[in-house]
C-alpha cells in the first residue's frame, strides 16, 4: 500500500496467496463491494458482519465494522469513495445491522462524517491488548 509506514514483510505474490486464502476463510463473515471498470478492479470495501449476543427483546443481531475502503490512487477525488461508502451503508441496512463502525485515517474522517457517522462516547477500544 502505498500509505504504509513501513515496508512489507511479503512479496506482492506472497501477500495474493495469504489474501485469497484469507477472504475464503472468512467469507461467511466479510462481504467485499468492488468498483470495476475496463475490467480491472479500481476499488473496493469491506463489511465485517459481527454476531452480537441476543437479548429477550432482540435475538437476532449484528454490527458491522466498515474496513479496508480504497480507490487506485488515479481514481481518486471523483467521489468513488463516498459511492463505496453509501454501498457498504446500503447493504449494512439490507442485512438490518444494529450499527456500522469504522477506524478511518484522518484524511477520510471528512468523508464518513458526511455519510453520517459521528464519534460516540460509549463505543470504546484498547488498543494492542
């Protein structure tokens, strides 16, 4: 990735393997939306779909957690992202998820905000248990 702070640790071939892999095993749980054009891949989202513990009033439910939303870098700034967004947003209501959360970098903060998301003080984390 081209915002990494650090070098990979695999080949790109390597990493293909591990990611194919990686999307097979968890495909019952990721969705993944892509934007194509000319036949190549330009972009793309994920959805992590998280079984939450049922309780008498609701016994069915989950979250999600949007991850992993790029564009190519020459695609950029032409709204792709935010269509991505709203994709991931559309389908998170398709499956009647309780709530939708993201850990974005800083630069895409202004992009989710519009699309609604907001901080909240009761959504906590520890980072590196």
């Amino acid at each position: 990735m081209e915002n990494a702070e650090t070098p990979p640790i695999t080949t790109r071939d390597e990493f293909v393997g591990h990611f194919v892999r990686w999307a097979r095993e968890n495909a019952s749980t990721h969705r993944c939306l892509v934007l194509v054009r000319g036949g190549a891949v330009i972009g793309m989202a994920w959805l992590a779909i998280v079984r939450r513990v049922p309780t008498p009033r609701k016994p069915d439910r989950a979250s999600g957690d949007v991850q992993c939303v790029y564009i190519v870098p020459h695609e950029r700034n032409a709204g792709l992202g935010s269509g991505l967004i709203d994709a991931v947003l559309d389908l998170a209501r398709s499956l009647r998820l309780e709530r939708v959360t993201v850990h974005s970098g800083t630069r895409a903060i202004p992009v989710y905000t519009r699309r609604g998301f907001a901080g909240s003080p009761r959504l906590l984390q520890v980072r590196d248990p």
